[in-house]
DNA sequence: CGCATAACCGACTGCTTCAGTAGGATTTAA
DNA sequence: TTAAATCCTACTGAAGCAGTCGGTTATGCG
C-alpha cells in the first residue's frame, strides 16, 4: 500500500469540512460519526493538519474546525505530505527545494544509481496526480448532499 | 516512503542481471559485493522475483541467476509488484481484473467515495511511470560498465 | 457560577511489516 | 568428495500503524 489510512481518513476529513457551505466550524465528533471514525484517531490526524495551516481551530462549546483557506485553493499534495510525511518513493530518495534530487547510493559507487530515473518517473507521476487536484473536486465528486434547509438535519436515521 | 528497500534492492538486483552480455548465470554472492547488499536478504528477494518468472536460476557450482527474458520486454510495474505485492495507494482499494476499481467504503454510505478521484489518478500515475520504463533502459542508464576483457576484474579495489 | 462541549496533549498498547540473520538441506561442476 | 551455489524455514530487533485512554484547557450558555 502506496499509503496509510492515515491518508485516507485525513483526507475525508478535509472533504467533510469543504462540504460545510458557510466557514462555521465542524466539530471533530461530527465528522467522525459522518465518517464512521473513531474519534480519538482524528484527533491525532486533524492536529497535523493544523500544523500544517491547513484546518483552523476555534476552542470551546460550539467549537470546531474549518478549512484555513477556500477548497480551490488547497491541493491534496499538501494535505497528503501533512499527514503521512514527506512523499518520496524511496528512503535513498531526497529532493531539495530546488527540485534536485539526491540519491544516497550515487557516492558510494562508479557509475550512476541505475534505480534514480525509475523512482524520479513515479515520483513525478504522483506528485503530478496529488498536486493537479484540488480538495474542491473531491467535494464536488463526493455527491451534491442536501443544502435546502439542513442546518441542523438529523443524521443518525439509517433506514 | 511509498516503496520499501525491497522494492529497491531488488530492482538493482535486476539490473545487475541486466548488465551480464550473455546469458550467463551471476551468483548472488557475486551481485550482493557489486551492489553492497546482504547477500542473504537477496535470498528472499530473488525467490519473490523467481516465483513470479522474471529470473531463471541454475542450481550447483557455478551457477546463479539470470534474467527469464531479454530486458527490453521487461517493465517494472512487473518486477514491482513481485517484491512489494500488489501496488494500490489505499487499503481499500481494489482493482479487478477487467480494470474496474473498487472501493470498500463505497457500500457504507449514502454517497459515493469522495477519495476515489484522488486515489485513481495516483495509481493511474504510479502505474504509468513503472509500466513504462523496462530494465533495459534502467541498464543503460546505469552507465556503461567496461565491457572489454573484464570477466574476472577485481572489483573491491576502490582509490 | 457551573456545566456541558469541544479542542488539545501525551502516554500507552497490540499488531504487523521491515530488514536482516542463522542454520540448515539440496544440487552440481570440478 | 568437496566447494560453490541455490533453496527453505525460522527467528529477531526495531519501527510504524491504528487506535485507546486519561487528563487539561478553553468557551458558550442557562
């Protein structure tokens, strides 16, 4: 598995505030129960992504989180390297802010890392795929849901 | 890290296959010292890449491994996927074989995956970037080993 | 004021995988 | 017959994953 449910719980996450209309701040407890996940866990992961300016938090009742800046504007390569780390395809595999890339197997031999064209390919490949979508999409792919009146609509009814 | 070293060993392991002129078989003793690598964790790594029929092996003194099949057809989506198992970015998500992808959060909601999107297009670019490179390019890239008059070179005669 | 609600924080836990080691059994060329 | 090689299983320390738990702080409301 390229990455954990770290990911995917965090980007759900993420989702789940691009869908609240206003900035009215979500609270953790509803997302969790939106999302069928445990609390405690995304208390761990929604403290990433604050780190990485990404939610805003207001304390206290009523309180919650929302999104740091509007959906179109956030690319999940953000969200995703908030939550699992520095995406790379390899441990030998350091990009600089320049866009060089380091492999610390080209030192200790004659010739050239032969694996470094393979991992820069699918690093660009990935990077490419988190970088070129915006968490507004996912919002608008996850399903228009109900906006006529549904302040404060019941949400544990099954059936 | 999106791959483990094993996908990274056995990679170099290939392409060290690659690299041999003839069909001649190599001993891992002898790919373990050219790369620096533990012979005995190769072990592993080349029955994963035997079990799935890239390499062919000769058993006995003087014998070793050598690629099943000329480089060029080789791609390293296949080789990839031998040492890490199926390549997916997500726990949950499952491709058939007819190319359909299949999500297991998708039953439990009243709304569609919302990271599906992200997680296709990653794989789509991952599958891309190994799909499209094959271990004769890897060789070449590697650099030009000497070829003239060189089968018995010493190798650890480094400065 | 006091209480419920919520964000915050750190420690702990069972589980699996990683990366590698160890010890042997089998096969084969010389 | 022996050295070189593949082959196989079992084991191990370390790390990360996927949570859980208990407690602290901040805040709106009656």
């Amino acid at each position: 598995m390229l990455f954990s449910t770290k990911a995917e719980y965090g980007v759900r996450l993420m989702v789940e505030l691009g869908r609240q209309p206003g900035s009215a701040p979500v609270s953790l407890s509803a997302v969790a129960e939106a999302e069928r996940l445990p609390l405690s866990y995304l208390e761990h992961l929604v403290a990433k992504l604050r780190k990485a300016g990404l939610v805003v938090s207001t304390r206290g009742a009523h309180g919650g989180y929302s999104l740091a800046m509007p959906a179109e504007e956030i690319t999940l390569d953000v969200v995703v390297e908030a939550l699992e780390g520095q995406i790379a395809p390899m441990e030998c595999f350091h990009e600089t802010p320049e866009g060089k890339v380091l492999c610390s197997h080209e030192s200790d031999g004659h010739h050239a890392c032969s694996t470094k064209l393979l991992w820069t390919r699918v690093q660009s490949g990935v990077t490419k795929a988190l970088a070129g979508t915006t968490l507004a999409e996912l919002v608008e792919f996850g399903g228009a849901k109900e906006e006529a009146g549904a302040k404060a609509a019941p949400v544990g009814t099954a059936a």
